[in-house]
C-alpha cells in the first residue's frame, strides 16, 4: 500500500514537470490528483485544503471544455473517494509518512492568481479558457474526513446488513468449509 500511495504523490509531482513528454491526458491528471488528495485527507496532511484548492483550479483551468471539466470532476472524485477507503481499510497504515510526503509535494510552490491563472513550479503558466474567482473554488470543510468515514461506515453497514450479501458471505462460507 504504501508503494502505491509513494507513486501518486511522485506521480503527481512528475505530471507537472513533463506532462506534455509523458501524453497525460487530463482524465488520467484528474485521477491522480484524486488519488493523492484523499491520501491527504485520509491522513490528515496540513496542506490538504491548499492542495484542495490547487487541485481543483488546475481541473478548471486545464479543461478544454466544461463536458471536459466534468468527466475530470467525477474522475477527481472517484478517485479521491477510492484513495480515502483505502487509506480507512487499511487502518490508516504509515499516514504519518504519507501526510509528511503531501506536505512537500511540488504543487505547493504554485502560484494561483485571482482570475484562475496557475503559475506551476517549473514556470509553466496555465490561463483558464474562462476568468473565474479562484476564491471560490473551494471552500474549507473541517468535518471532509469525518463525512468521509461516516459515508464509509454506512454505506459499509448497509451493505453488511442487505440479505443478497448474507446469502452470498454464508454460501462463500460454506465453499471455503468455514
């Protein structure tokens, strides 16, 4: 597990610096950055709501078009949502490493002007297609991880308690000889 949350947020960090080299689509950017924003909110990382931000003006500004804009959106969420389970499955395994690798991740040496525009680290400037208030791209939420897990546990309870799963869990039970 730990591998594989190291190669997001390494991932990640290579996307900026050769995007165009590697032919990321942008669909496959807005998975990634999903995938480590929910590692981020999963362990807690300090610089979760500026990575939110960050992430979420780079989904406007690089999107060619708002059909675009929303596949990236729902890419960005389902992934986030994926690396958060995870992170809740696997009890919250090396989050102190994983929070401290977020915080140094690249991206927060971006620039983010008022009308969109992102200055990246490696002095690669992004205009959106339309000026927005970049203020409002995201607003802080300090109960997002306790959402998430109260999500998670419904959802993990409502499952447990459907009788297509009991009938399945026992018939998977008496395969196995338990």
């Amino acid at each position: 597990m730990r591998k594989f949350i190291l190669f997001f947020l390494a991932a990640f960090c290579t996307f900026h610096n050769s995007a165009k080299a590697q032919n990321v689509s942008y669909i496959e950017e807005m998975q990634s950055l999903g995938a480590v924003s929910g590692q981020g909110l999963a362990c807690q990382a300090s610089k979760y709501d500026t990575f939110e931000l960050l992430a979420r003006a780079i989904m406007i500004s690089k999107a060619k078009s708002d059909a675009e804009q929303a596949k990236g959106m729902e890419a960005y969420n389902e992934y986030k949502a994926n690396a958060f389970i995870s992170k809740v499955k696997d009890g919250f395994y090396d989050c102190r490493n994983i929070a401290t690798a977020f915080d140094k991740q690249a991206i927060f040496r971006a620039t983010l002007y008022g009308n969109g525009t992102i200055k990246m680290p490696d002095g690669k400037v992004i205009t959106p297609r339309h000026a927005y208030d970049a203020t409002q791209v995201y607003k802080k939420d300090p109960s997002a991880r306790e959402k998430y897990i109260k999500r998670y546990t419904e959802q993990t309870r409502k499952i447990h308690n459907d009788p297509a799963f009991q009938r399945a869990l026992r018939e998977r039970q008496m395969q196995d000889g338990l």
